[in-house]
C-alpha cells in the first residue's frame, strides 16, 4: 500500500488533456471557460451584479421591510429601467426577502348595549377620489412591559395618510375623541360633511363621540357587528404597522412604545413607505400631487 502511494505521488502529473477526458468536457470547451474568467464578468453579469447592490440597498433603507414591488418603484424613481420579475429574480439569488403579514385574528369588537342609530354610509367605498371625504378609525392594542397600551388612530381613505392618533392606557371614548379632534386641527379645521367611519364598538357608538362629531360637524358611519371587512382599510393599517414595526422590537415601557410607534407613523408611513393603492408613492407625495394638480387647475 505504501510502495503504491509513494508511486502515484511520484508519478507524472495529469495533463490538460487527460482531465478534459476524464470529465468528459472538450478541451476547446475549457480553454473558453478559463477565458471567461481571466476577462472577469460580461456585460450581462455584471449589470445584474450592479442589480444586486442597488436591491440591497433599497431593501435596507426600507428597514428590511420592502418586497419586490416596492424595491421595483425605489428602483425606477432612481433613474433604474428595470422590471419587478427582474428583481423578484435577484432578491431570490442573493437570499433577499420583504415582510410578510403574520396570520392574525381581529379583536372583537364591544358593543354598546343600546347605541343610537347610525347609519353606514361609506359601503366599503373608503377611497371615494377625493381628500377629507372618508376618514376612517380604529382601535389597537399594544403591549408593553407596564401592561397594555391602546392606540387609536384616523386616517383619509383617499390618501390613506394617518391624520390623528391618540394613545392611552385605557379603552375609554376620550382615546376616540383625541384622535378625531387633532385630524380635525391637522386638516386647519375645515371638515365640514367629512364622513368618519368605524367599526360598531362602543367607543364609536357613544353619546360622547356623537357630541363631539356634532361639534366638528363630522358624520358619523359604522360597519356591521364583527365584520371586518366593513372597516377593512384600516384593518390593513394595524397589519401594516405591526408587520413592519411593532413585531420586530419589544417595548418595556407605554412611553417607549408611544416614541417609537409616532417615530414609525410620522416618519416612515406617512413620508417614507410606498403604498400600492397610490401607485407605490408615499401619502404625503400623494396628497402634494393632488394639491397640485388643483392649484394647477
């Protein structure tokens, strides 16, 4: 065994030739392929390479949030010609991934035992072409090292930017009503005829909210008794926020979650996050186009 050894390590070594044969590959074959290698990547290879670093850098300064759609439009607004199955390619070969909603459960809603009427007047037609038409509302919970943290918000079913949010450690209407009155102060007051639209909780079924939105001369609307559907924009909006942001940190204390929670609203949804609904821009550059285009007109 040791005199075989010794002879295949002294013998000659294998030629070109005789490694083309025992893999079956044509010398022409190899001689091009080493070829390839010493010009480094073509023309081909190296504008997916280059590809590759842009998604990257889309996909992080999303907070790795954004999917192949969203990089697609990152992509484009930066002078890039490029298509979303091209990227879904790359994002593929390079092991890059967007977030997906996490299978959920809406929190049933509670009932005021003996609501005044209201009617729905918004038919699932959140987004009905125009700014301050349908405004729509939600309460979720969040929670925190100190307990539960309540968080209502209001946004515009046109452009879907959030326009009030009130937080509080307890589920009482004043959590309603704050966020409705400061959407009303952000849009300078001028709400007149604005339908606000919710699910049927006691919160939005109250003698309160109804005082307040006689005030603000808001109209009130509610969906159906556990139908999420009726309110299903803004059951998209919690999706997003806690698929995004929420479930990716731990908060010890109501006011950490509070900063990062405004911090991720103010920021990143309302100024940052590309929306698929308004042609994958954010809301604020939505609602600047709109403004736009009417003072244009």
């Amino acid at each position: 065994m040791i005199h075989t050894e010794k002879a295949c390590t002294e013998g000659p070594r294998p030629t070109v030739e005789d490694m083309c044969d025992l893999m079956s590959v044509s010398r022409s074959g190899y001689y091009d392929w080493v070829g390839r290698q010493a010009a480094g990547p073509g023309p081909r290879e190296q504008r997916l390479l280059d590809l590759a670093q842009k998604v990257l850098t889309a996909h992080e300064g999303s907070d790795g949030v954004y999917g192949s759609p969203r990089i697609t439009a990152e992509l484009r607004e930066a002078g890039e010609v490029v298509s979303r199955k091209t990227v879904a390619k790359v994002m593929r070969a390079n092991g890059i991934e967007g977030i997906s909603p996490r299978s959920w459960r809406p929190v049933t809603t509670i009932v005021d035992p003996s609501p005044h009427s209201i009617p729905d007047l918004v038919a699932r037609r959140f987004d009905q072409g125009t700014l301050n038409t349908v405004w729509t509302s939600d309460i979720t919970y969040l929670a925190t090292g100190q307990g539960w943290l309540y968080l209502c918000a209001v946004r515009d079913g046109c452009s879907r930017r959030v326009l009030g949010y009130a937080f509080s450690d307890s589920l009482h209407t004043d959590l309603v009503e704050d966020a409705l009155r400061r959407a009303v102060t952000f849009r300078e007051g001028d709400t007149s005829g604005v339908i606000f639209h919710a699910d049927r909780g006691c919160q939005y079924t109250s003698e309160q909210l109804d005082r307040a939105a006689g005030d603000l001369k808001v109209r009130l609307s509610v969906g159906r008794t556990g139908v999420c559907w009726d309110n299903a924009q803004q059951e998209s909006f919690w999706s997003t926020l806690k698929t995004e942001y929420y479930h990716r940190h731990e908060f010890a204390t109501r006011a950490a979650a509070i900063r990062g929670v405004t911090e991720w609203i103010e920021t990143v949804y309302n100024r940052r996050r590309r929306h698929s609904a308004l042609g994958d821009i954010s809301p604020i550059a939505f609602e600047r186009g709109i403004n736009t285009a009417a003072q244009a007109a």
